[in-house]
C-alpha cells in the first residue's frame, strides 16, 4: 500500500491568501480521514501560539491515524512539536547547492549538524520522524548521500524527495527515485509541485519507481502553483494501481467543497474527478458512442465520484444527441427531422454562447417543423 501524507492543512494553507480558521482545519481534517487519507501534516509548531493551539485541537479529535508536525531541523522547532504532544514530524534541510547557499552560507557542515542533533532527540522521544531534503530534484548528489546515509544511521523512518519549485519530468523523476533507491534503504516520500503542471504526474512517476508515500493536499492547493491533488492521487491508486481503498463520493465532495470554500478557491469545470464538466459528453462522436455503450468514453463512472452524466446541447452536437433530448416530446422523432435541426443549433448556441436545454430544442423543432409545414 502506497501512504498518502496529506499536507494540505501545513503546506495548502501556505498558498497565497489562504487561511483557515481552527473550526476549518478541525473539519477538514475529519473529512480528510473519512476520505481515505493514511497521514496528515497538521501545521508548523514554530509559527507561534495561535497555531500551537490550532494543533492541539487537531490532535484532540483523537483521529486514528498518524498527525506529523512540519519543522526545521532545529531544536526550537523540535521544541514546538514537542510541546504540542506530536508523536510524529517532519525534519527540513536544505540539500541543493542553492539552498544551502542562501540558508547556510554554504555550511554543509551545519546543515548536517543540526539535522543530527534533532533527529537524535527526536528519536529518543520516541517519534516517528521524516527527513524533508527540500529541493532535493537540484541537490548536490554527494550532499545528498551524506544526508540519506546519516537519516539511516540515526534511526529516521522515512526521507521526503521534495521537487520544490517543481522542475522535474515524469521521467526525470522515476529516474531520481530509481537512482535514490540504490542506495537508500528507507521509504520515500513524493513532495511535489505543480509549476510546470505535472505534480500528479511526477508523484505517480516516484510512485512507480519505487517510492512508497506521496504528499498532497485538497483540490492541489499551495504555494505557487500548489501541489498534487489529494483527490487525483486517491482515484489514481485505486483505478490505475488497483490499491483496496474505499472511495465515498459523499464524503469526498463534501471534502473538495469544504477546501474549495475556506480556501476562497473557485473549482474548474474540468477539474480532473471533481469537475462539474466531467462527464458531460456534446460532441456527435462521444454522445453516439457513450449512450450505444454506457462509459465508452470515461475512464470511471461518474457514481464513483458522486457526478452525473449529461449530453449538452452544443455547438458540436450530432443528430443523435439531439433524438436523445427530443424523444421525451416526440417518441417516433426521425433522424432526418433532427439533422435539419443541427445548422440551426450551432447558429443559436454560437450567438448565445451557451447550450440549449431540453425545452427550447423542442421549442425549435416545433417551429422547424411549422415553417417546413407552411412552405409544403
């Protein structure tokens, strides 16, 4: 089974004019457990008391299922989580040469220090603990074998490949993780980013090669251009890798519209599993073809994802999508009577830049049909 760490109360809620309130976060994180998340990042203890108490109340819904804490690898920020009672943290270092550059002044040194000195008090804590090598896709590759080999030494459970600023290719990334897997011998896990729109894709690419954990967070939200989406990676482990999780569309779409709400996001139609536009099928070709053969062009059902489908009439509608709308008025309608309809269909919907209902095709076929009448 592939873990999905779901971040996006820590890293979707430091997407650009995003902030949740304690009763959002306490309730997005209910929502996440129901729909089928393995582990959640909750928050950053270091940020101050306000969020401390924010984690707390997360903590205290007593959810069953692993809550990790995003630090520095610095003592202070141990400190924090800590005293909030986390049982499981993320360690952050940075490994590209960049990073180190603007964070450390270049000091490898210190870098490695520190990420020993926390990680050994972490673990004689007793927590479960992740070592976040942040912009791992342009680290130094010497660098970051150092880190890994002193993340084994110390007794860490798990390291983050973190595609920062989200430059990677699907198989830049399978090619990274595969080469990682080498040499490290504990799991690893997929954070991505969406900069070049490929976060999803770059998580499965990992996934693929090897990596057993993948962070996301709700409809992709995050910094920049967010992150991978929780709902995409959820369909895509049980649809494309057979994994046994249960999907309940009730709980998932009330997930997305709680997201969607606190965050001030509004949904794309066609939001890859939660957009409105899914399934709607309007031209002739897909229309035909999908009420011969119910899911001839869907990848899933739309009960799946608590969708429906619908044939709008359009622009590129075909005479029989056009009988499929008028058989509830004219039981016995021919297809040459819908076909003379088509020029006049794509001449309305153009000009009014929407597509007819049900009604005012019927409304048109009767007047067609009166005019046909007068000029016979």
């Amino acid at each position: 089974m592939i873990t999905i760490n779901d971040t996006t109360l820590r890293d979707g809620e430091q997407a650009p004019m995003v902030a949740f309130t304690q009763e959002e976060k306490c309730e997005i994180a209910k929502l996440l457990y129901e729909a089928g998340a393995d582990e959640l990042e909750i928050g950053i203890p270091a940020m101050g008391e306000a969020e401390r108490e924010d984690i707390r109340a997360i903590l205290s819904l007593g959810l069953p299922l692993r809550l990790m804490s995003w630090n520095r690898a610095t003592q202070s920020d141990l400190e924090a989580s800590l005293a909030c009672g986390m049982k499981a943290v993320d360690l952050s270092i940075p490994v590209s040469t960049k990073m180190v550059a603007a964070k450390f002044r270049g000091k490898y040194a210190k870098v490695l220090s520190n990420l020993e000195e926390t990680l050994t008090i972490a673990k004689k804590e007793g927590l479960f603990v992740c070592v976040g090598m942040e912009d791992t896709s342009r680290a130094n590759a010497r660098f970051l074998k150092e880190v890994i080999a002193l993340a084994m030494e110390r007794g860490a459970d798990r390291v983050r490949f973190c595609d920062t600023v989200g430059i990677l290719t699907p198989l830049q990334t399978y090619r990274a993780i595969r080469s990682l897997r080498r040499y490290c011998t504990l799991p690893v896990e997929m954070h991505c980013h969406n900069d070049y729109g490929m976060a999803v894709a770059n998580s499965i690419a990992g996934i693929e090669a090897g990596a057993q954990s993948v962070n996301t967070t709700v409809i992709g939200i995050g910094e920049r251009a967010g992150n991978a989406g929780f709902e995409q990676v959820l369909l895509s482990l049980i649809g494309q890798f057979g994994q046994n999780r249960t999907l309940d569309s009730t709980i998932l779409k009330a997930l997305v519209q709680k997201v969607a709400k606190a965050a001030g996001v509004a949904l794309a139609p066609t939001a890859p599993v939660v957009g409105s536009r899914l399934f709607w099928h309007e031209s002739g070709i897909h229309a035909d073809g999908n009420q011969k053969s119910e899911g001839l062009y869907e990848p899933f059902s739309p009960e799946l994802v608590g969708a429906s489908r619908e044939y709008p009439i359009g622009k590129h509608s075909g005479s029989a999508n056009l009988i499929y709308h008028l058989k509830q008025f004219v039981p016995l309608i021919e297809k040459g009577e819908a076909s003379d309809l088509l020029p006049l269909v794509r001449e309305i919907v153009t000009k009014n830049k929407k597509p007819l209902s049900a009604k005012e095709l019927f409304c048109l076929y009767l007047s067609h049909k009166r005019h046909s009448q007068k000029e016979g």
